[in-house]
C-alpha cells in the first residue's frame, strides 16, 4: 500500500499500492497533453473571475503558476512526479505546490472529464491541421511532378497487368486526388472537434453559475457541446481523426508500394535518392527502397490503432469510463506515424530521379494498343465484341512470333481484318492512344493539363482553409 496522496483521499481509508499506481497511471502517455491542459486552466480560471466565483488575485496567481510551469516543460527543467496519475494531476499538484490554496481553487466547477474532453479535442484540433499542412506539402510536390513530366508515357496497369498507356502526371495526380480527400477528411475531425466540452464537470454539469462560451471563445472552440452527459463521453472527434490518419497511411501504402516496384530494375521506372534508400549488411550492390517499405508496414499500426479505438468505446455505458483512458496511446500513434509518413513520401518524391525513356519503352510492350484497335473496328461499324474477338485473335499471333503490335504492317492489319490497313498504324501509336483519351478526367495531354489547373485550385482552396483556422 502506498502513502501517496490522492484527489479523493478523504473517501477511502486505504491508498492504491505500487502497482496499482503503475498500472492506472496514464502520466507517461498523455504528458503530452500539457499545453492543451494549462490553456484550459486558464481559460477556466478566468472565466471563474470574470463570473466572480474566483478572486482575481487567486486567478492571477494561478495563470502566473500555469505559465511559469508551461515554461519550464518547454525549456525541459520540469520534472514530472511519477506518483501523479495523470498530467492534469501533475500539474494542479505542483500549480499547489508553488502558489498554495489558490491552486486548490482551479478545479472549482470543474472534473477531470471536461477538463480531459477540452484537451483532447484542443490537441485533436492542432495536430489534424498540422497533417493538412503536411499533406499540403505533398500534393504540390504531386502538382509539381505532373508539371514537370507531362510528356511522360508510362504504362497503366490493372491486376497488375499492363492495361493502357497513361500519362505518368495522369497516374501521379491520382494519388493527388486521394490525398485531396484524406485532407477533407482531416478537416472534417477538426470540426468535429471543434466544441468545447468544458462546463460539463463529471456529466451533469454545474451549480455555479459559469459562463462555458466565454472559456470556449479563449480557447478558439467555434461552439459549446450542447449536452453534458455526450460532452465527456464523446470520443467520436478521436475516432474521426484516426480514421483519417487511417485511410491516409493506407493511401500513402499504396504509393509507396508502386515505388517499390519502379524502383526495381524490372521496372526501373524511377530511381530513389541515395538518401531515402539503404544498402545491405552483406551484398555491396544492394539499394533498398526502405523508407518506402516502412511507410508501407506502418499503415498496418494505424489501422490497428483505429481498431483499438472502435473496441475500446463498443460497449460503453454513458458516461465517463476509465476504459476511455486508453484513446491516447492510440490516437497519439495514429498522429505521429501519418505525420511522420507524410514527412518520408514528400522526401522520397520530391528527390527521385524519373527514368522517362524507360517507362516510355514499357508503354509499348503488353499490347497496350489493342483496345485502339477494337475501338477503332467498332467506329467502322463492327459491333464491338466482335472487334474484341478479332483484335484478340491478333494479339495472341503476335505473341507467338514474338512481335509488337507496332512492328505489324498496313498489310498484316489487313490480311488479319479486311477492315484494318494503314489506319491501323496510327492507332496502335503510343502517343496517339494517349492523345484520343479525351473524355474528361482522361489521360490525354489536355485534359491533364486541365486536372493539373483543378488540382492547383483545390490546393489553393484548403491553403485558404488553413489559413482560415490559425493556430489557437
């Protein structure tokens, strides 16, 4: 049994022992939280004045104790108790410690499940706009590669078989579109974030006569949550945010997964920067494309923390339960690693070198044109499965002579379909495929470049976002 004091001490007669302690403290993991934790106490604190519940020399010692601790984490010569339980704990006792009764004050009309519920969703609020900007960052990066490489042909692929030739800006931008919408969802979690639950006390509010917009209004909350027992029970803002985390890491897999494979020598569609691959321990010749293999096995970590979280809160009854003490590891994790990957994909992309030639070459092979060919048959009139059968028919000659369907003649286009012949020349062209895809969103030089002016205007958009939700 241990001597420790706690909050509730004059309930019980008998402290929680050593393990106990450890085993219930949450101090390690959500310290963290201290910025987030002092703003609101003193936002709390003077909102009490201002009501005149508290005296204002009480409040001003307390803010003074508050900023003077906030300090000190921040230089790193504040040493945390490992007896507090928590970091709203840690620091009330040391606030007490230096500024006496004043500090016992600060918790007046106020329970650690608002207080916890305000600093999470204000530390929800910093890091999902912190991930936009990081995001931000990558998609000029995308913007910027399609810009520079327009006139790259690279093969497209489905099943992992070559399909058509595509633009290589045409398939960079749509990872850019993915990553257009992970940024709305990011924006979505800060909203829905975005109300202040402080007020709430334990979940049934309080008798003092507090003023919950004012503190709202100091820490940038847009709004108060309108019910007290949903405000400290509420961890859906924690799972937004981690979903989007989620969905990010798994788009930022997907990405990472395709340099893998172009940066083979099979591939040898790009070549990684010397400083975002590794060598080996044993083979001198080895360049491995680490940073992107690590994206990729962190995005099973995120997911898992999302699925931590969805576990975690199934089956909670209203209101708080110490259950929900376990959101930040999760949440936390979830943050970092998103921000952290976001971080080594702009790295890698905006330092590697395009291999263009090759990927041109690439685009040839694999019979890429043959749908040009089926649909060039179908504008003549042959209904097109029928056009399908016979291009189908030449594609599998071809393979078992070892030819392209660019080294075919106007003759050998004829004798294989009376209704082929020199048109059939220019439409097995690589250049010319990809130039006839002019359907909007398709691959053809134009209507990239017209993505490319979107994709710049809905970058410029969510700057403005940005710029629109400041730093609190």
């Amino acid at each position: 049994m241990s001597d420790a004091k706690t909050p509730w001490s004059g309930r019980f007669e008998r402290t929680p022992g050593d393990f106990q302690q450890r085993f219930g403290a949450s101090l390690p993991v959500d310290k963290r939280l201290y910025a987030e934790d002092i703003a609101g106490s003193i936002a709390h604190a003077r909102m009490l004045a201002a009501q005149g519940i508290l005296a204002d020399a009480d409040v001003r010692a307390i803010v003074a104790g508050l900023e003077e601790i906030r300090d000190e984490i921040e230089a790193g010569t504040f040493v945390f108790d490992v007896s507090d339980e928590d970091v709203h704990m840690a620091i009330e006792a040391e606030l007490t410690r230096r500024i006496g009764d004043a500090g016992k004050r600060l918790h007046t009309a106020r329970s650690r499940n608002d207080q916890v519920a305000t600093d999470t969703r204000l530390y929800v609020k910093r890091r999902t706009r912190e991930l936009v900007a990081l995001a931000n960052r990558l998609r000029a990066t995308l913007v910027d590669l399609a810009e520079t490489h327009l006139g790259a042909i690279m093969p497209g692929y489905t099943h992992l078989q070559k399909a058509q030739p595509v633009l290589f800006s045409h398939h960079l931008l749509a990872y850019f579109w993915m990553l257009t919408r992970d940024v709305r969802r990011l924006a979505a979690a800060f909203e829905a974030a975005d109300s202040s639950p402080l007020g709430a006390a334990a979940l049934a509010g309080t008798a003092f006569p507090i003023d919950r917009r004012a503190a709202a209004e100091e820490l940038g909350f847009s709004d108060v949550v309108p019910n007290s027992i949903d405000e400290v029970s509420d961890r859906d803002f924690v799972l937004d945010a981690t979903y989007a985390c989620a969905l990010g890491m798994v788009h930022l897999s997907r990405l990472c997964e395709e340099l893998v494979l172009w940066s083979t020598e099979e591939f040898g569609f790009v070549t990684l920067d010397d400083a975002w691959a590794t060598g080996s321990s044993i083979m001198p010749q080895k360049k491995n494309p680490d940073f992107a293999e690590l994206v990729r096995g962190k995005t099973g970590r995120v997911v898992g923390d999302l699925v931590s979280l969805l576990v975690i809160l199934k089956g909670l009854p209203l209101a708080y339960n110490k259950d929900m003490q376990e959101d930040k590891e999760p949440l936390f994790d979830a943050l970092d690693t998103y921000a952290d990957s976001l971080v080594a994909v702009d790295g890698m992309l905006a330092t590697m070198r395009v291999n263009a030639e090759r990927m041109a070459s690439a685009a040839v092979g694999g019979f890429t044109a043959a749908t040009d060919l089926a649909d060039l048959l179908a504008a003549k009139g042959v209904p097109f499965r029928e056009a399908h059968e016979i291009v189908g028919r030449l594609v599998r000659e071809c393979e078992r002579s070892g030819r392209r369907l660019q080294d075919l003649s106007a003759e050998e286009f004829a004798s294989a379909c009376a209704d082929l012949g020199s048109d059939a020349c220019e439409a097995v062209d690589i250049a010319s495929v990809v130039e006839r895809r002019t359907s909007p969103g398709g691959t053809a030089p134009d209507r990239v470049r017209d993505q490319i002016a979107q994709a710049s205007a809905a970058l410029a958009a969510d700057e403005r976002w940005l710029a629109e939700h400041p730093p609190a």
